[in-house]
C-alpha cells in the first residue's frame, strides 16, 4: 500500500450549507479494505460532525489498464443531499491522476441523485445492455 493521501482532504460545503469532509479512506475506518493502494485502487470517504462516515467513493482497475469502474455509496438520510457528486468529482480527479483514461460505473434507473450527480459532472449515461434497470455512467478523464 502507498504513503496516505492526506493532501487529498478537502473540507466541502452541500447545497444546504452543511460542512463535510472528503478525504481518502484510511486504515482503521470501518470500511477500509488492504485492497486500497491509493494508486490503481482508491476510495475516498465523507466524514460529517456527528454523524461519522456518511459516504463512500471507491474505483478499481477494470479488464483495461486504462478504465476503472466505480461505486458509490451514501448513507440513509444523506441520499439527494450533493454528496455524490463530491464523491464522484474527488474520485474522477483522483482517477485522472494517476493514469486512467475513462472512468465507468452504473446506476439503477431510478437513482435520480445518482445520475444527476453523473450527469453533473459530464458523464455520458446509456442502457446497461446486461440489466434494463440501470444506466451506465462513462465518463472520460
């Protein structure tokens, strides 16, 4: 595993005012994983004030070297908050730093603040051909 990130944290504001932090994920959070790297596998985590962790990003190399896939998770109550397109803006700028061409990921057809993340931030959306349900969100970096 890589040297930690730290000049990767970025304190961020939501729509609503609300104060949140965007940092990579570290070990001793509750949803590390030692397939982090913080190069070919990144995740970053948002840390509100009481709340804790509310929020993950995370991206892995697919077949191609140069295309990673990602998820996103945000917690119940914070969904349709914005969080997801800070997430996703921290991840694709991570993913365009070291290397990765195109960024990919997919999103359930009736996940609105998903998409409008994705579209917010110029991904292109088009019909997974594997699932009616979802959309796939292609972004190049």
């Amino acid at each position: 595993m890589g040297e930690y990130p730290a000049h990767l944290a970025r304190e961020r504001r939501l729509p609503d005012g609300r104060a949140v932090i965007i940092r990579p994920i570290r070990p001793g959070d509750e949803r590390f994983s030692a397939d982090t790297d913080y190069e070919r596998r990144m995740a970053f985590v948002c840390e509100a004030k009481g709340d804790g962790l509310v929020g993950e990003a995370r991206y892995a190399p697919a077949a191609s070297s140069r295309r990673a896939t990602f998820t996103v998770t945000i917690a119940e109550g914070w969904q349709g908050t914005g969080l997801a397109e800070l997430l996703l803006d921290a991840l694709s700028r991570a993913a365009r730093a070291r290397g990765f061409e195109i960024l990919e990921g997919r999103a359930s057809r009736d996940d609105k603040a998903m998409l409008g993340a994705a579209r917010a931030l110029d991904f292109e959306l088009s019909a997974a051909p594997d699932d009616p349900s979802a959309l796939l969100a292609v972004k190049k970096l």
